[in-house]
C-alpha cells in the first residue's frame, strides 16, 4: 500500500516539478501534492507535501501537529536536519528520516549554496487537521 500510495504521489511530483525557486529566495516553498482518508482507520488521512529549497534555503523551525507521524525521503540534492535536540545530520537523495508526534525541527535547510533540494514530506495525520507546519515563537 505504501509503494502503491509513493507511486501516486511521484507522479503528482513530476506535474508540480516545474515550479522551482528563484536564486534569490530562501524560504523553502511547500505544496501539497497528496490527500487521501486512510479507509481501515476512521479519522486519518494521508499528506504528502512537496518541499523545495533554492540554494541556501530554508524552513524556519517549526512543529507538526501533535497527531502527525512524517515519514520524509529527500528526493534531490541534501538537506540538513535536526529533530528535537538531537545532532544535526545531512540527508542525501534517496535518504530518508521520521518525525514522531510532537517532534520539534530546529533545523531543515539545503545543505548546498548553489544547488537546489527537494523532500517529500508523507504526514499520517487527523483528517480534521488541516495546518501541517506550525512556526516555533522565538
């Protein structure tokens, strides 16, 4: 089911890969490319968000909901990320890391200054919910 609903969200990926960064931004652009209800688990839903970052970019840091689990695979280039106080660590293409409810992202940023990143954020979250990223107040 999983290879099945990755599939289906790669192919969405390849109709919204046209809209890239410009040089000059560094705020990571998010699209939704994925939602569907979880049939045998009432209340669920799967979101998959495609995450790009211009070279240097970014994402503030941020918390997911609190009923999020993200499964994350880095699609193109490297991202570096931390998740709660743990070490910062760079994930390549093809690499992939999880967040469990409640995790904070301190870090998620592209690890290089001249080229671009993508990731692809898969959510397992309440259908009800429908902000996925929330900034951390400094």
């Amino acid at each position: 089911m999983i290879k099945s609903i990755l599939g289906l969200t790669l192919a969405a990926l390849l109709s919204t890969a046209a809209a890239a960064h410009d040089a000059g931004e560094k705020d990571a652009k998010v699209t939704l490319v994925y939602e569907h209800e979880l049939p045998n688990v009432p209340g669920k839903s799967i979101k998959s968000v495609l995450v790009e970052y211009g070279p240097g970019g970014f994402s503030s840091a941020h918390t997911h909901p609190n009923s999020a689990f993200i499964y994350a695979t880095v699609l193109e280039g490297a991202i570096r990320s931390q998740v709660n106080d743990g070490p910062v660590k760079v994930f390549k293409a093809g690499e992939n890391f999880s967040e469990m409810p409640g995790d904070r992202h301190g870090v998620s940023e592209n690890a290089s200054k001249t080229q671009p990143a993508k990731l692809l954020a898969v959510f397992v979250v309440d259908t009800s919910q429908k902000e996925l990223t929330f900034p951390i107040k400094k």
